[in-house]
C-alpha cells in the first residue's frame, strides 16, 4: 500500500502527451499523405498555434507527427481535450503516460493507471509498433499483469475487466493509455472541398452544416432574410448558431441576402400556394451564384423528405431545377428526433429554438401546395417581371461577414 502511494504521488511527475489516432482516412490509398498533411494543419489550428518554430507551438504545445500517429505535449494537457474532440478526422485519442522503452517503466506506468481508476480488476492489453523491441506483446502483457498483480490485491479478469490498461510501443517512448476518448470520426477540414450552407436558423440547417463538414467540406453559408419582416435578431441568431459550428468547421464566410423585393414580387404576381416553392427555387439561384463565385462546388441544405410541404419529393424536383451544381441533403433520411438529438450535441439546439422569424415564414401560404409540378410552377414564376434584374440587385446588396471560432 505504501508503495501504491508513493507511486500516486509520483504519478504527477509522469510526462504526459496525448496520441491522436486518424479514423477512415486509412482506407485512403497513394493520397493517404494529403490526408494526413490536412490534417496535421487542423489539429495545428485548433490547438491555436500560428507562429511556430520546429513543431513548438507559442502557448506550450507541440504537435509531432510519426506516420500516422499525432503526439501533442506541452502543459496543461486536460485543457486540450475538449477542443480536439471537434477535429474531423480523428477517430480516438488518449492522454496517455510516456516513458523511457524499458519493461521497468511500463510497469511503473501501467500500476499508476490501475490504481488511480480504483477498479478491482483489470486486463493489460499492447500494441507493438517498434517490432525491434525486445518483448514481444503477450511478453509485455505478462510481465506488466504480474508486476501489477505483485503490487496490489486487484485480481486480472480478462473477460470482463474493470479497466483494460492498453500500453503502446512506439519507435521513441513507450505509452501507458490513462484515458481514452472518442474522437469526432470523419476527414480532416477541407479536404471535400468548399459547399455553400443555406442556413435558415432553424434546427436542421445547422446539423446539415455540421455533418458535411465532418465529410470533410469547408463551409461558407448563406442566409436570406426579409427586412424589415425578420429583425436584425435573427441574423444574430444565425451568426451565433455558425460561432458555434466553427469550433468544428474552422471560420465560415456568411452571406446575408435580403429577399424582401423578391418576396415582395413573388406575392404579387404568383399564385399563394406556390409561394414557399418559388422562394426556395430563387434562393437556389442566387445561392448556386454565390457558390460559383466563392468557388463552392455544392450546395447544402437541412431539408429532410416530407418534413414540409416545401420537403416533398416532387416539391424538391421543382426546387433542384436550373441549380447546375449538387445539392447535398445529408438530413434527407432522418426523423426530427434524430436530427434533434445531434443539433444537442454540438450546441446549435439552444440557439435554434429560440423564437425568430424566419423570411420564408413572413408570407408563407395557409394551404402551400404539397404537389407541386415543375411546368406550372416555372409559368407562375415568369409572371415575375426582370427576375434576373432583381436576382443581381439583391446579390449586389448582400453583406458579408466572416465568422470566427
Ligand atoms: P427547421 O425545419 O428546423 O425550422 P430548417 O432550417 O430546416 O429549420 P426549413 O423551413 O425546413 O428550415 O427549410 C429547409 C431548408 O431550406 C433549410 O434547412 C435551409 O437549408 C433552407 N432555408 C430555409 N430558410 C432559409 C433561409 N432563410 N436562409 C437560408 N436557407 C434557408
Ligand atoms: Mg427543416
């Protein structure tokens, strides 16, 4: 027990780094490097280190990368881990004790770890990355359980362990896993390319962003409003819901486009049942300039089948009409719930649902038209006169902002 003691004291004084694990992008084949390249430059940006000399970064930590493994060191270690948790790209991370390469240590590091989660029983389990090591891993895993068992009364259960020590050799040190995290999966920012969000506001939108950036899009986003119908509030609130996205994403230029003449001349000239889709149908347009303009290669949008009667399917034919670039719905098979349940996760839900308006929701129709069919809905729409006219004044007057973490 003395012993036990002594070393839970001295377990303060283990060097500590955290190892990052990259998920799919070993599937990748030759272009695996660029993944990883990418990847080595977010984890870079997140951890806030611009001005860095030899891999050491200005507020005290470094990040070396050995094949494809990351290695983060520096002080304070715990406080980086909630930001690595939103670094696409990474499958699972640990903070982990390093040590010198000798059976002697590991053992050392591996007891601290047991002792210091109180579990009654464990299983030591190793990866050998250095197979120049002299044991090999069930070797390790033997002599590591036995000091374990020697030193304490916790008993090796290897079915069903209260706590799995994993210990890793690497090429430099050795490795004894104290906590292990689930990373946020996907591929590193940017390497999909750049989409254009539609970012209404409301609960999907945001979720939609969210998961296109995992697939390794970097966002730029736009969003229509209709002054002085919606209020300078729901801009804000649009602002706040893409703070919190680029904590994930990085920054995200946003586009806000007033539709108000646009919405204005829909309401006068065309039937009030198609009012949402013919909205939607322009939003599109000017959306697919914007994208062109800023070299996004897609649009992305929160709609999901049925959710609306703007969200059926032959609602959607009418509103994925003359767009030219595609469209991607990564909502367009999920239940509100679900999409509900990620929205918590990353922090927009709070935002979403407090109560602004939104510009389609200002003249939306009381009986919109749920079947909508493309050929009448075009005829309706060219009953507004100097539609391109107005489509270039409302994209000159657009503002931009860009939105930082
Ligand atoms: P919710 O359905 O939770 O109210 P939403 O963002 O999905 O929010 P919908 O009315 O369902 O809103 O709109 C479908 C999609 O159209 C949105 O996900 C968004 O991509 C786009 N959209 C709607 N309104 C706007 C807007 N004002 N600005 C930009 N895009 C919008
Ligand atoms: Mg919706």
């Amino acid at each position: 027990m003395i012993f036990l003691r002594i070393l839970v004291k001295i377990g303060s004084v283990f060097q500590k780094e955290i190892l990052l694990k990259i998920g799919e992008i070993y599937l990748k084949g030759k272009n695996r490097s660029i993944f990883e390249s990418a990847l080595f430059k977010s984890i870079k940006k997140v951890l806030n280190q611009d001005n860095q000399t030899n891999g050491f970064l200005n507020n005290n930590f470094c990040v070396k990368r050995v094949g494809s493994v990351f290695f983060v060191s520096g002080d304070n270690l715990e406080d980086l881990i909630p930001k690595i948790k939103k670094i696409f790209g990474i499958s699972s991370f640990s903070l982990s004790l390093k040590v010198e390469k000798n059976i002697k240590n590991i053992c050392e590091a591996a007891l601290y770890v047991v002792s210091e989660s109180k579990a009654k029983s464990f299983k030591i389990e190793t990866k050998r990355i250095d197979k120049n090591f002299s044991l090999k891993s069930p070797e390790i895993c033997n002599q590591v359980g036995e000091f374990v068992l020697e030193k304490t009364n916790i008993s090796v259960d290897v079915h069903n362990p209260d706590i799995v020590v994993f210990t890793e050799i690497h090429n430099d040190y050795a490795y004894v896993v104290l906590r292990s995290y689930k990373g946020a999966g996907g591929l590193p920012k940017g390497t999909s390319g750049k989409g254009l969000v539609l970012m209404s506001g409301g609960i999907d939108s945001p979720v939609a962003s969210f998961m296109m950036a995992k697939r390794g899009l970097s966002l730029t986003a736009v969003h229509f409003s209709t002054p002085p119908y919606t209020s300078l509030k729901s801009i804000e609130k649009v602002q706040r819901i893409l703070e919190k996205l680029s904590h994930f994403c990085g920054s995200v230029r946003l586009y806000t486009v007033s539709l108000t003449q646009l919405q204005k001349n829909i309401k006068m000239n065309c039937p009030e049942e198609l009012f949402t889709i013919i909205s939607r149908r322009i939003m599109g347009k000017i959306a697919s300039e914007i994208a062109s303009k800023g070299g996004c290669s897609c649009l992305i949008t929160g709609e999901s089948l049925g959710q609306v009667a703007s969200q059926t399917l032959p609602a959607m034919v009418c509103t994925s009409d003359e767009i030219g670039i595609p469209i991607f719905r990564p909502l367009i098979g999920m239940d509100k719930s679900e999409i509900i349940e990620i929205a918590k996760n990353i922090g927009t839900f709070e935002i979403s649902i407090e109560p602004f308006d939104d510009c389609c929701s200002i003249f939306s129709p009381k009986y919109p038209k749920v079947n909508p069919k493309l050929k009448f809905v075009k005829i309706a729409e060219s009953k507004i006169k100097n539609i391109e006219e107005l489509i270039k004044d409302t994209l000159d007057n657009s503002e931009i902002k860009i939105i930082e973490p």
